[in-house]
C-alpha cells in the first residue's frame, strides 16, 4: 500500500504507478520514485558511475539552497531523499527543477533492448531501472517473454541445479543456526519453499506445472535431509561419532529421525514448511499465470517523451527479434494476448496486433484496421500521457 507521501506525488503529478514504484519524466529524462517503508525516494540513472558521481556533486549546492536533501551518487544512479513527508510533493518539485536544469547531463538517449538512439517511451527496465527506450523494442521483448512462458521454454537442468544451489544455501543457513548457535528462525522453514523456487526461476527453469513439480520436489528432499542431517546430529551425541561418520548410516539415522520425540521436536519447523509448500503451489512463481503477470505488470510505466510522435525508420532497425510484417506482425499472439479477462481486465491486449502503432513500423492503416483511436490503448492504460504530455500519443 503507499504511503502517504507517495501517493500525493504520484497523485498531484498524474505519475504512470503499480503502487510501490512510479515513473517520471522531467525535461526527457525518466525518473523511478520508490515508496518503501513508507517514504519515497527517487532514483535516476544516469548510465555510468562517472556520470552519477560528477553530476550529483553539481547538484549538492542547489539542492542546499532551496531546502531539500543534496542528492547521492550509488553507482549509476542519484538518488533524492525527502526529510518530511508532509513536504515531499513541494520539496519533489525543487527536485524536478533540479533535474530539469541538469538534464543536458542526464538524457542517456540509448534504448536499452537495441543500443540506438532517437528512443520514444519511457519505460522501467529490468523492473526497477527508469529508461528511456523504443516502444517497439519493448513490446518485441515482452511478446517474445510472453511466448517463452506460453510455450513452457527454458531449460529443466539449469533450472533444477539452481533450484538445488538454493535449498543448499537455506538448509546451510538453517543448520548453522540450529547447530552452530542452538537458535531456530522459524521463518526460514516458512520461506523454504518460496526460496528454492526462486532458485529454479533464476536457474532459467521453464514455467509450467512441470516446473513447479521440479521445485516442489526440491523443496520436499531439501527438507528431508535437513531432518537427516540432524539425525545425523543426533547420532554423534548418542554414539560418540562425528556427523560425517554417521552420515552413511542410512537406517540408524531414519530410526532417529522417526523417533516421536525427535518428530516432536521438530513439529513447528514442519508445520510452517507445509504451510510454505502451500504458499508455493497457490502464488506459485512458475505458474504461468504469475509469469505472464510479472511480464505485463510493467506496461503500465511505458509513459511518452514528448507530445511529438516520432515515429521508426524502418522495421528491422529497431526489432532485436527480426523484421515484422506491417499487415499483421507477430499473428501467433492474437490468441493468447487477445482474449477476454486474461489478466483480469476487458482485455488484456486488447487490440488485435500488439505492434498497432501508427508509425512504430511506418504502416499509416495499422491504427484504423482495428477500429480503435488510440494505438497501445491498454499498455498506455487509462491515461495516455503524464504531466509532461498535453495530448495523447
């Protein structure tokens, strides 16, 4: 939920926002602002560390002067704070003036998906970096994620061998507490299941309930030896042995780990697993509903430059995927980002060619052959333009 502070930002600037990230553009340079912990904060990316520094450095005497927080240089990236929430849509208008006068320093014109310039959107990258970018670009890149999640492609082997590194780490961490320290953090048996399902993602498993049966299944033997390995624990106190002499005793460790008492013992860790397990198969992260979901949650941040459409040369100048035809590019989406309620709107795509813009591929009929007045009506969801934009785009 936001925050006060953010919410009146976002609200008395008309910023494009999912609710924990919103996105600006000042004098043609995106802005992320980040509602966290119930304070906003705004990132600008200025695509290089020298850049971020030197700039940020220029800014501080500015900022002093007209009473907000100076700005800090991490990486790439400024950042402003706010040091009173009830002033922070005020002291966000002496940052837009700020960045504003910077702004010949910070117009990092190069789409991020192609490497060329003369970009027309703005759009959030990688889920938490404001860029400027082709709109084209970024609907071939969602399109082409889209398909992958649509026909379950990745890779079962990586995905499993990431899938197995997480429930190594989070079993690591959970033993050395157990064992190291005597200390049980019971959120950690909560969070097994989400974890390693987050490995196998990262691992570039495939979505699908094929990929959420190799998760799970991870999860299940995951949670397995850690119970045996502390029976193994268990055996080097009763038999005067180390753990790693006691490891091969498959038998005599089981034994152990069946005991009523040690299942006893071990009742809450289990009990929070199955509830994790559970979290895991209902909001689970390769379902491809979630990834289809993750894909199009960004749509909402693609926000115009400017109130000038200008347009592309060519198809394939800016299609990192090949050249697209004008009469119906890319076809085979129609039917899964064409229908009803896929994302629990009237339509989720709701037009006919996902590349309907008027001059994104030079094609002057691509608008009325579908009988709407607004091209990329749902990306640009119910407001076409921020407050930087007088007309739709």
């Amino acid at each position: 939920m936001a925050s006060p502070a953010f919410a009146n930002i976002v609200s008395s600037y008309g910023l494009k926002s999912n609710g924990m990230n919103a996105i600006d553009v000042i004098a043609g340079v995106p802005v992320r602002i980040g509602n966290y912990q119930g304070n906003p904060t705004v990132y600008l990316n200025t695509g290089s560390k020298e850049t971020a520094a030197r700039v940020a450095a220029n800014m501080k005497d500015a900022a002093k002067n007209a009473g907000i927080m100076p700005p800090k240089a991490s990486g790439e990236s400024i950042t402003f704070g706010f040091r009173k929430p009830r002033l922070a849509v005020d002291h966000y208008q002496k940052i837009r003036e700020l960045i504003t006068a910077n702004a010949g320093s910070l117009n990092l014109d190069q789409c991020p998906y192609c490497f060329m310039g003369s970009c027309d959107v703005a759009g959030m990258y990688q889920g938490t970096i404001a860029r400027r970018m082709h709109r084209a670009c970024y609907l071939n890149k969602r399109n082409s994620d889209m398909e992958k999640i649509n026909n379950s492609d990745g890779n079962y082997i990586t995905g499993i061998i990431g899938a197995i590194i997480a429930a190594i780490i989070i079993v690591a961490i959970a033993e050395a507490l157990v064992i190291g320290a005597s200390r049980i953090l019971y959120i950690l048996y909560l969070g097994f299941p989400l974890f390693i399902a987050g490995g196998f993602r990262l691992g570039k498993g495939p979505y699908g309930p094929m990929g959420s049966f190799c998760h799970i299944t991870v999860s299940i033997l995951a949670m397995y030896f850690y119970f045996y390995i502390q029976g193994c624990w268990y055996a080097s106190y009763m038999y005067n042995i180390t753990m790693v002499e006691a490891f091969p005793y498959f038998g005599d460790v089981m034994k152990i780990v069946m005991d009523p008492e040690f299942l006893k013992d071990g009742a809450m860790e289990i009990v929070l697993f199955v509830i994790g397990l559970l979290i895991a198969l209902f909001a689970n992260p390769t379902s491809k509903k979630q990834g289809r979901k993750g894909v199009q949650q960004n749509d909402v941040f693609i926000t115009p430059l400017s109130t000038i459409d200008t347009g592309f040369s060519g198809a394939d100048a800016y299609n990192p995927f090949g050249s697209v035809s004008t009469q119906n590019p890319t076809a085979e989406y129609n039917d899964p980002y064409g229908t009803q309620n896929s994302f629990g709107t009237q339509s989720a795509y709701g037009t006919q060619d996902p590349y309907a813009s008027q001059n994104a591929f030079g094609d002057q009929t691509a608008q009325t052959s579908q009988g709407t007045n607004s091209d990329w009506v749902d990306v640009y969801a119910q407001n076409s333009d921020n407050n930087n934009n007088s007309t739709g785009f």
